[in-house]
C-alpha cells in the first residue's frame, strides 16, 4: 500500500543576516511537524532554504563591499550549520541562485505569458526595500517617502517599465477558493485580514524589476529581472522539480504542499499572490497554509538597533538544542504573538525538563539498579494500581494528535506534560522505595508501569526534542520506532532493560545572570575591585536613546553659576534645547558647532523655569569635566550603541 505522503515548507530566508530566534521558531515548527508525521507512517518531505536576489540583498552586498553572489554564500554556512546544530532534518535546502530553481521561475513566467496573464507597463509608485514590495501611499509633507504601514518603514518611490501579472482577473476566483477552503489558513482568524485585502479590489502585480538587476532574467526581456517575490515563491515547486519533465513523477508526488508554515508579515504574498500564480499556471494550491505570530524578545521587536536579536548558537552551550526547542514549541502559542524570555526558557527546562521528566527517569533507573532489576518483565496481570495511570496513558495520543491536527503545538504538549505530571503522582503514590523492601512484585509494577508511560512519552515528545529522547529510549532499551500507533500499543506489553545512562537534562535556572557575572573578570591582587553594580537586559540599555548633535546655539542661564543653555541639532530626533551644567568649563562659544553625545530620551525636565530636553554626556576627571564626542563627525541624530 501507498504511504501517505506530507509536504512541509518554511519560508525561504533572507541572507542580509543570520538566522535569529524567529527563523529558528518557524523552522523548529516545521521539523517538528514532519517528525510527527513521520510518526505516524508518512513519507515526509520538509524544505526550507535562502532568498538570495532582489533589491534588499544587492543593497545589503554594495554596503558589505561585495559582489552579491559572494555575499550571500557567506551566509549559507551560518544557516545550515544553525539548523544541523538544532537537529533541523531538512530533505532539502533550497537556494534561488541554484540553477534548476532560475529554471522553473523561467518556466513558471512563461506559462503565465501563455496564458495572456502577462502585459507590459509601467509602475510608478512605492516600494519597500526591506519587505521587497510595492505599496500604496501618499509622500509625507517634506517630501520623504510614506512609512509602510505594515513594517514601519520608509519606503523609496520607483518609476519604471515592468511586465504585470493579471492579478485582478484571479480576485473573484481566489475570493471562491477561500469560501471552499475554510482552513486553508490556520489559525482561522487570519484570513480576515486576506478577504479584507482581496475584497478591497486587487490591483495588477509588477512581477519584474528594470531598475534592478541581481536576480533571474525575465524571460524574452534582458532589459528586465523577475521580481523577487515571483522569483521566491516559486521555490515551494522548484525544490520538487517543477518544470523538469525529467522530474515529472517526483512533482506529482509532491505537489501540492500539505502545510506552509510563515508568520504573519509575509501571508499575503502567500495568500493571495501565490495561489493567483498557480490558479495561472493550472497548478494545485497548497493545501494549508500555518501562520504564526510574531516573536518579540524580552517584550521587544527583535532588531539589531535595539541589540536584543537572539542568535541561536549562543543559546546552544547554555540550555542544549533540544530544551530550547522544547520551550519554543510547548510554551509559545502558534495563534499569538509571543515573547521570548530568558528567565521563562530558564524555568521551563529546570521544571518541565529537570525536575518533571528527567528526574523521573534518573529516579526510576537508580532504584531499579539498587535492587537488581534492570530488566522488567512485563507483569503476567496488571494489578489495579495501574488503572487510572494506563488508562491516562491509552487517551494520551488521541488528544495529542488532535492537537497537533489543529497546529495546537503548546496544547498538545501540555498534555504530554500534564501525563508526565501523572507518573510522577503515582511514583509518589507507590512509593516504590518501601516497595522494594516489602513487596518485590508491585515494586517491579511500579518500574515496569513507569518505564512503559516513558516509552510513550518519549516518542510523543520526539518530534519536538529528538536527540534527547532518543536518549531516553536508550535508557529504556529501545530506539525510536516510526509508528506511534505501535509504539503506544505496545508501550505496556513489552519488556524494558534499563541502562544507566547521564542526567538527561540540567536545571538551568540562573545560568544567564551566573554566565554574565563569570564574564566579568575577579579582581586580582594589582587591580582595584570592580564596583559591585546591578546588572541590566541589553534590551534595558537599548531603551536609551543616545544620539549625535551639533551645539546650534549656547548662551548662559542669568541666576545660575551651573547651567548653560544649549540648542542642539539632533537630525530626525530635531532640535533639542538642553540646560546642561558646564558652565565652570567651557563658554558658550567653544561650544557652538561643536557635535556631541546626548541621551534624547529622558522625560523633559524643568530647570529654572525652562525646560531641558536631553541631557549631554560627560566624564568627570580630576580637574576637568570632559563633554563626550564622536572620534570623527557623523550625521546628526545618529544612534549610538
Ligand atoms: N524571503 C522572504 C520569504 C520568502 S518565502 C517565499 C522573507 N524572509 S525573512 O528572512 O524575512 O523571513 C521571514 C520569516 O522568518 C517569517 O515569515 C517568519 O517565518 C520568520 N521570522 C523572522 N522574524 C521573526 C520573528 N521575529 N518572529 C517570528 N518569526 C520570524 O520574508
């Protein structure tokens, strides 16, 4: 018989920056579901992989110094080796500058061309670069360009000729697909936004770029290059062989995708562009498409000017892959944005992990090794103390796969939890150390009904921490077997022998505070003792605005011997008058055009009878206080950090 097959996808990454805590999340999410069909007799296909060309990346090159083909293999090393290191088992890591993907987007523009979907004209409007897309809106009063409303950035405005893909002619019929296909965005709630989107009126789509040129040729046309979007989304059926007829059968059985996994920033390019594409191209619609919210880190937007973007190699030496992992899946709702915590990964692993899982184990190993029974036996008949235990263990995988059907992850998980919290109730029940001194057969019971709860434990949580469990089962005598419905009928009619094998996990609460005070170096006998000072969050210090501006005026205040009054340009941050108390070291006039370092943040603060608005820095020496520059002259308004 046929395996059943599932096609899983992450979204292809951008290669001007390393893969963070949100990449990991959405691809961490995918691996899990293709290990969990895995389990449950699939041939699975995951892919994931790198968007190399467009406008964000050539820019990103030109301001590196490089060529951008070598600017972004540079990154590929960093995103394989973050997934291996996370046990991410891909079947494919696709690239856009691979040539049998330039292939099928060739392919793929000239069905579309076929199908008289495809006209030449001209766009004149916005785009923004770092969301690559173009978008509706007005110039501000001075002329900048608008700000996009879904990322908050300012867009560039773009007038060229460009090919259109017939966008508004698919409108009604996607509007038709979404009324037949309720779920084919999970959470439901999303597709409001779509319908809202596509209801509103589409307009035609400019599928290529004439101002740019690092990317795919447009076919017919060397003056123009596909755009990126276009160029993009078409990985989901190049990386199956779409447009190779020597790959026609590994297509067909591939095709469609069963779950697309993204969050909500990219939906509708995956919503609405994408189905349209393939509406054109007479091809199947993915079956599902996942969207997840947005990760934050320590209740903050992850981005590099507020320097709390989480790599994750550097959670590896602290917490383990698999626990990371396990925190990301089982405490983050799917449907929500969510935050990242330190201190919440910290007391997951230590409670969930240590105390709850892995002490159970450890517990059960070392009084079965006390006693001299490693090897346990399936009892003959399971007395009635097992009841309640077996029969919350034979209801387990019912509603873990009902919520896992429902990309409920945190659910599901929490109820593997909620049973490992059962076991544990009854060790403490049974008491298995008085056990073994009374009572040999319900002493061996106990282990063997212990040891039979992990053996399905171990496999429900595989998908989400697959080195570790497999540990588990070694532990136990077994390795993984790929048909949880196996696993879970045989769970309590098979025998175990116990190997004594290393703490599964560690507690871990504090390491981050322990790990930044072990960075500070101890105080020896030539150096003075470091001041004993609180630490704070990076995200703390980022929440200081400190920026450059140039003194424009500076008088003295009449009735201080303190303050001087000093208007200072702060480019976009504007003009900020500041009472500042240097009068007993410079004058007014050594001041003026002189650029300095100023905190813009700080609430407004009333000063004899005049307010300050931000607050120069300095430093103190012996004699002279000291106004704090840049090295060389930098723009107005620029950040330091
Ligand atoms: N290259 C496009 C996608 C093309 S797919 C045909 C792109 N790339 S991206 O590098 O910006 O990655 C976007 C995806 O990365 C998001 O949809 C999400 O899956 C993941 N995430 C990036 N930052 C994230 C968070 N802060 N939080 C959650 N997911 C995040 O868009």
């Amino acid at each position: 018989m046929n395996k059943k097959k599932f096609y899983v996808t992450t979204p292809i990454y951008y290669v001007s920056g390393k893969p963070h805590v949100g990449s990991l999340y959405t691809t961490v999410l995918a691996d899990v579901l293709a290990r969990w069909q895995r389990l449950l007799g699939c041939d699975t296909f995951f892919l994931t992989g790198t968007d190399e060309h467009g406008q964000k990346i050539a820019e990103a090159a030109k301001n590196a110094g490089k060529l951008p083909k070598d600017f972004v293999d540079g990154f590929i090393d960093a995103y394989q080796k973050t997934w291996h290191a996370y046990h991410v088992e891909y079947d494919k890591f696709i690239r856009t500058t691979d040539v049998e993907h330039k292939k099928a987007v060739v392919h793929l523009i000239e069905e579309l061309k076929k199908k008289g979907d495809i006209y030449k004209g001209e766009y004149s409007g916005w785009y923004c670069t770092p969301c690559e897309t173009f978008v509706v809106g007005q110039p501000g009063v001075d002329g900048t360009g608008p700000v996009h409303p879904l990322c908050g950035r300012t867009m560039v405005h773009v007038s060229e000729e460009c090919y259109f893909f017939k966008l508004s002619a698919y409108q009604d019929k996607l509007l038709q697909f979404f009324k037949e296909h309720p779920d084919f965005i999970q959470p439901r709630e999303r597709i409001n936004e779509i319908l809202a989107f596509v209801e509103s009126g589409l307009k035609d789509l400019s599928i290529s770029r004439s101002t740019i040129s690092w990317g795919i040729p447009f076919p017919g046309d060397s003056e123009q290059t596909v755009y990126v979007w276009a160029d993009a989304l078409t990985n989901y059926i190049s990386a199956v062989g779409y447009g190779d007829s020597a790959r026609a059968q590994e297509f067909a059985q591939w095709w469609p995708a069963d779950v697309q996994i993204m969050a909500k920033d990219i939906v509708r390019f995956h919503a609405v562009y994408w189905p349209a594409f393939l509406m054109a191209a007479g091809l199947p619609l993915p079956k599902q498409l996942l969207v997840h919210g947005w990760l934050t880190v320590d209740g903050r937007k992850m981005s590099k000017s507020f320097g709390n973007v989480v790599d994750p190699m550097d959670l590896l030496s602290p917490y383990g892959a698999d626990p990371v992992r396990y925190y990301l899946v089982s405490r983050l709702s799917v449907a929500q944005d969510a935050n990242f915590s330190y201190s919440e990964l910290e007391g997951v692993i230590t409670q969930d992990l240590a105390n709850e899982l892995g002490n159970l184990l450890n517990r059960m190993v070392v009084l079965a090794y006390k006693h001299d029974c490693a090897v346990l036996e399936k009892p003959v008949q399971w007395s009635a103390h097992v009841d309640k235990l077996k029969k919350a263990h034979d209801g387990l995988l019912l509603l873990v796969s009902d919520y896992l059907a429902q990309d409920q992850f945190h659910l599901a998980y929490a109820e593997v939890k909620r049973f490992i919290g059962q076991v544990n109730a009854y060790v403490h029940e049974c008491q298995p150390w008085v056990q073994a001194e009374q009572d040999k057969q319900q002493f061996i019971e106990t282990l063997t009904a212990v040891a039979s709860s992990l053996y399905t434990i171990a496999h429900l949580l595989w998908p989400v921490m697959p080195r570790k469990m497999h540990e588990l089962l070694a532990a136990l005598g077994y390795d993984v077997q790929l048909d949880i419905n196996a696993v879970v009928s045989q769970a309590w009619n098979q025998a175990y022998t116990l190997q004594k094998i290393a703490p599964l996990f560690e507690k871990v609460e504090g390491k981050r505070v322990e790990q930044e005070k072990s960075a500070t170096a101890q105080p020896t006998a030539e150096q003075p003792a470091r001041e004993q000072i609180e630490t704070i969050e990076i995200g703390d210090f980022a929440r200081v605005h400190i920026v450059t501006g140039t003194v424009a005026a500076a008088e003295i205040v009449q009735k201080s011997d303190k303050l001087l009054k000093l208007h200072i340009n702060c480019g976009t941050y504007g003009v900020r008058q500041v009472l500042s108390g240097i009068r007993a070291y410079y004058t007014p006039e050594e001041l003026v055009g002189q650029q300095l370092i100023l905190v813009v943040n700080l609430k407004p603060r009333m000063m004899m009878g005049m307010e300050s608005q931000g607050m120069v820095l300095t430093a103190k020496g012996a004699e002279h206080l000291e106004l704090l520059k840049p090295s060389a002259v930098v723009p107005d308004g620029t950040r330091i950090g």
